[in-house]
C-alpha cells in the first residue's frame, strides 16, 4: 500500500501511466521475494524443532547436544545457531504448495468416496430416458409424451439399474482381490525377515501398501479388518524391535534424507499409528511406548504440514482402493439387512435392532469378520533371561503353500518376486496321483494319457502321463534341463538362455517360443529342480521377474503360474529302463488367440512333445558309449543340494522367530551393540 501510494498518487485522476505500472510490478515483486525468504526460515526453523522438540519425558536441550528421546535414546540434531547447518531439504516443499498454489488438498476427498455408493444410475438414468423419448414422442400430443416418458424412464431404469449391479460385483471383486493381495504380502514379507540387510525396505514396502486402507479405516469396517493383517505381521516381536530402529535411524539421519524418503517415512509411521489405533490387542510395554513416539513426532505442526502437502496428490490407485472398501461395506450392510429381515419374517419375533445401534463390539464380534485375520502373539517375556532359549540346529520350514487353491490364490506380482518353495514340489506330487473326476480326458492312449481343465481367462491346465521304453531317466533329465542341448531338440523355442545368479536354490531360465501366424511369446521362469528319496526327479517352474530381462517390444510375455515335470524310471523284466514321465502346465499365453483354438491344440502337444524327447534321448545314447557316467555327473550336481532358504533355527517355542543375537528388551540401553542393531 505504501509503494503504491508512493508511486500512483494520482490514482484515480487517470490512466496508469505504463512506466510507473512496470516499477509498480518490479517492487511487488520485491516484495514478495523478501517475503517468501522470511517464511522459508521460519519453515526451516520449525523443521529443525522436529527432532529437538521430540521429548517424550522430558530433558534438557543444549546448544550442541543431541536432544532427549525418551530416556537416554540420543539423537544428534542441528541446532539454528549453526552457520554451517546445510539448507534443510523439505523447506521449499511447502513454500512451492504455498506460494505457486499448484493444486489445493481437496478437504472433501474422502465425502465424495463415502457417497459414490449411494449415487445410483437407476434414477439418473430413468430421468434422462423419460426427457429424450418424452421429446421424440412430441408430435403424438400431450399422451403420447406422457406414455412416452413413462416407456423411457422404465427402460433408462432397467439400463442404470443394470450398471448399478455392474460396479458394485466389480467393486467387490477388486476388495476381495485386494484382500488377497494384503494376505499375500504378509506372508511373503514374513519369509523375508531372514534377510536382516533388507528390513527397512521390507517395512517401508509392506506398511505404505497399506496407506489408502489406514486412511479410510475411520469410516469403513472392512479397511480397518484388513488392517489387521498388517498387525499380524508388526506384532512379532522382531518386526516391533526393527520399527524402533527404523525410528531411530529415521530421527537420526532426517537430515541426509531426501524429500521424497523423509515423506515415505513420515507416512510408515502415520499407517502404523492407524493400525495402532484400531487395534483390539493388547499392547505390550514397548508398542505402547513406540505409538507414543510416533503420535508425538507426528503431532508436531512441521510435520504436520508437510504430511498435508503428502496427501495433496492421491493417486488413481489410492483412490480405487478406498472406493472398494466404501462398496463392500455397502454390501455387507444390504447383507445384514437383508438376513434382519428374513430372520424377523421366519420367526415373527420382534424386529432386530438397527444397525446404527450397535455398538462396536457388537460390530467386532458379527459373523462378518473375517476367519483368517487372528492376531496371536506371545507374551512377551520381562527380561531376555526369560526368553525361550534357542536350540541348535535347524529345521524345515512348514509348508508355505497350503493347498494347490491357497498357491492359485496368492498374490502373482509376489510370486513373482519368491523363488520356488518346498511346498510346490508337494503340489506338484500331489497333482501328479489327483484322479482325473471333473477333468476333460483329451488323450487316452496306452503310451500316453493327457486331461485339462479350463481355468479363468485364457489359462488352461494340462496334465499328462506318459510312457517312454528304452530312455535313461539320467539322459533325460540332461537332455531337458541342459538348455544348450535342449534348443537343439525341442524346436518350440527358439532361444533359451539363463538369467542372472541362482536365488535361494532356483535359477532363472528365459525362453523365447515363436508361433506361426501369431506374435512371438517369451516366457522368464524360476527354475528349480529337486532329486526325491527314490531317485526320481522333480522340477517346478513358475513365472519370474528380474531387472535385466523386462518385456521387449515385438514379444508377448506369456504367464506361467506353474509348469512341473516328474521323471520316474521303471524296469520291464529284461531290465530295459522305462521313463514314466509327468508333465503339468498352467499357463497363459496372453495376446489375442481364441479360446477355442487354444483348447483345441493344447492337448495335443504333451504327446507330441514327448515323441520329440523319445528321439532325441534315444540319438544321445547311440551316440555316445559313456552317456551312462556322463548323464550321471550331471544329476549328482542336485543330490546333495540343500538350500538355507528352506530351513529355520529350531526353537522351544514354535511362536516365537529367533533372533540370532539375543537383544534386551530393555530399549533405552545405549551399548555399542545396541547402537549398531
């Protein structure tokens, strides 16, 4: 006001001259610059208080100290008195939102998820069919419009009725789907507790999937179940131990993090405290203290603004997965109404109690919940004298695939990620001696025997039993698995070649398979082979992923959800060898190709496939004298192959995961060793 009175005194009388409009301009933005700079100190100032303001109990501040965090857990902070305190990292985030204005938290985000349920089409579009053949029936006068409209409004209704039914099936079809996934996740991140050296990127990957669910966990029953499978997993006493290092570490070094990593921090720790807030479990002395550290540093009005500026920018996918969760809930409460009121009409009692009056035990207890979702920890122990003591030696793990249906069900993107388990190779037993009820026999001959089933989409199952006379079990097993003599035989691939290092056990085999008239398909497979107490031989392959062989352009990446081979060998009474072999295969070779066609050649090329091995096994023994010796070495590779991925330490309670360096439980002790975990 004053530059502008100072240089406009005339305004009013006039035009603005145009040279007193640029110095006018070229002052304001003086001004602003001046004033940007001031709020970024203070910005920066206030951030730096994160960490020296974080003083659960209380202490003592001193310049050139490191602030109290809890009792005695030191934290080497900055103070604002250092000249040489480097720019902190998150300041200009906030003075961009807020003076660029580049987009505003919309604060109705969640109110307009919440309603998408009961925004129908029936009516919106009853309305729309009664205007638009209303008007097309015009020229029949009065009753005819009337008559008119009524026909469009039925059927606009029937249409947006039929769409209404439409995204709420596809609305509970995407929650269960994301409820597997959740399920999945947490089992897989279980397993990978042994790999100390990726914790912290195990938390941040397993936490944040759960981020759109903790935001609407307030208003939805079904985000705050699913909530739980993430407690299953925080609640084993290594998991809660590595959170406090996480935070530790995380108020340690804030100030080398980058922006984009203090933000993935900050919003760990925010999912946690939901999941903490929901939680129907007891919290043990130190959860009880890790949630306060975490409200507390969370509470603080620097971080609270620049959580704010996080959740500015949800994406499409956030989205989605609270739009699910809002919709299962629409559908358990039509459910529950609809079991009130058959219940009430069958027994003619008294009418059930509204849902908005049950309280929320009530609501924990209905028979909605979910049978798998049980948090079951055990007490934790006083001391570490108390706890159980770890036997030596090691044991296998239990079976991580349950059943064939609980393997089909896992999560693919995670399956992905995981070698091949011991429990496949029990699936691919188990498949081997299923009978064949309910399964469409192709191919009944005597030499070979091959049944399918048609899964969802474009997957397929094949299972085949063949009979080869005359074939080494050694010289087969060679001649398959050795991929530089398997390309020279098996004409369906045009390339095979291994990928990367061997991971826990399985190695990762790419194969290029060009098809006639069609787009080439490339398959990227686990491969994982196991020599049986009877001296048969299994191998299980299962899709992969892996940095250095993404998909190529030209090439379709085709799905193999599970591909096994057994090799038995038998003896006739001359004691010619005979090679009892069984193929499965559950795949999917994506692209365009019809179903029928699929179905149609599928089942003939087990047979064809294994005429083709027959040939070449038989070419490899007449032409080489020593094939015996030599197909042997190659298999003794695997007899005595034992993987540390498939055994656990032994321990006296089976509930508890061992730690393989015994930690206090006492979290204040500030001993090198503790410093160091």
């Amino acid at each position: 006001e004053v530059e502008t009175s100072r240089l406009l005194p005339g305004i009013g009388e006039g035009p603005m001259p145009f040279k007193e409009l640029q110095e006018l301009r070229i002052s304001v933005e003086d001004h602003s610059r001046r004033l940007r700079e001031l709020e970024e100190q203070i910005v920066r100032k206030a951030l730096v208080e994160v960490v020296a303001g974080h003083n659960i109990e209380g202490g003592a501040k001193t310049e050139g100290k490191p602030a109290v965090i809890g009792k005695g857990n030191a934290v080497p902070t900055r103070t604002t008195k250092d000249p040489n305190s480097p720019i902190d990292p998150f300041d200009d985030m906030w003075s961009a939102a807020k003076f660029q204005q580049t987009r505003i938290f919309d604060q109705n985000l969640l109110n307009s998820i919440y309603n998408k349920p009961s925004k129908n089409y029936a009516h919106q579009m009853a309305l729309l069919g009664s205007g638009i053949v209303g008007l097309l029936t015009m020229p029949f006068g009065p009753i005819g419009m009337v008559a008119g409209g009524l026909v469009g409004a039925i059927l606009g209704g029937t249409l947006g009725l039929c769409a209404d039914k439409r995204r709420m099936r596809r609305q509970l079809a995407q929650s269960e789907l994301q409820r597997k996934r959740l399920k999945s996740l947490v089992r897989w991140a279980t397993e990978r507790l042994n790999d100390e050296d990726e914790v912290r990127q195990l938390i941040e990957m397993v936490t944040l999937e759960f981020r759109p669910i903790a935001d609407i966990a307030e208003s939805s029953k079904t985000a705050r179940k699913q909530l739980k499978f993430l407690e299953t997993w925080v609640a084993q006493k290594f998991v809660t131990r590595q959170l406090w290092v996480y935070m530790d570490d995380l108020l340690q070094n804030w100030q080398d993090l980058s922006r984009g990593e203090f933000i993935r921090s900050m919003l760990v720790l925010q999912t946690l405290a939901t999941m903490y807030k929901y939680s129907n479990r007891t919290l043990g002395d130190q959860e009880q203290r890790f949630v306060m550290r975490v409200e507390r540093l969370l509470d603080h009005s620097s971080v609270k603004n620049v959580m704010a500026h996080a959740h500015m920018f949800p994406t499409e996918g956030e989205s989605l997965v609270k739009e699910c969760m809002v919709f299962a809930d629409r559908a358990r409460l039509e459910r529950a109404k609809t079991a009130d009121l058959t219940t009430s009409k069958g027994s003619n009692a008294s009418p059930a109690p509204a849902a908005d009056q049950k309280n929320e035990g009530d609501e924990q207890n209905s028979d909605d919940s979910d049978a798998d979702v049980v948090v079951d920890v055990a007490p934790e122990p006083a001391n570490v004298e108390d706890a159980p003591v770890p036997k030596k030696g090691k044991v296998l793990k239990k079976p991580f695939f349950k059943s064939f249906d609980d393997f089909m069900d896992f999560d693919i993107e995670l399956k992905r990620k995981m070698p091949i388990t011991l429990s496949e190779f029990n699936l691919l037993l188990e498949k081997e001696q299923e009978s064949t009820a309910n399964w469409d026999v192709c191919v009944d001959r005597k030499e070979i025997r091959v049944a399918k089933m048609q899964m969802g989409g474009g997957c397929i199952t094949l299972r085949a039993w063949a009979t080869v006379p005359g074939i080494d079990i050694n010289v087969a097993f060679y001649l398959f698995h050795k991929h530089s003599e398997r390309v020279q035989w098996d004409k369906v691939f045009a390339n095979m070649e291994i990928i990367g290092e061997p991971q826990s056990g399985s190695d990762m085999l790419y194969s290029l398979m060009r098809l006639p008239g069609v787009t080439a398909r490339d398959f990227l497979q686990y491969r994982r082979v196991r020599v049986l107490d009877d001296g048969s031989i299994a191998i299980v392959l299962r899709s992969a992923e892996h940095p250095d062989c993404p998909e190529t352009k030209g090439n379709i990446r085709a799905e193999s959800y599970i591909g096994g081979y057994i090799l038995r060998q038998e003896y006739e009474a001359d004691r010619t060898p005979v090679l009892k072999l069984f193929i499965m295969s559950c795949s999917d070779v994506k692209g365009l190709i019809p179903k029928w066609l699929i179905n149609f050649v599928a089942p003939k090329k087990p047979g064809e496939w294994v005429d083709v091995l027959k040939k070449a096994c038989v070419g490899y023994q007449e032409s080489n004298s020593n094939y015996m010796n030599d197909s042997k070495e190659y298999v003794a590779k695997f007899l005595a192959c034992e993987t540390p991925w498939d055994y656990e330490a032994e321990t006296a309670d089976e509930n508890e995961r061992v730690c393989l360096s015994p930690i206090s439980d006492d979290f204040n002790d500030q001993s090198p060793s503790r410093i160091q975990l």
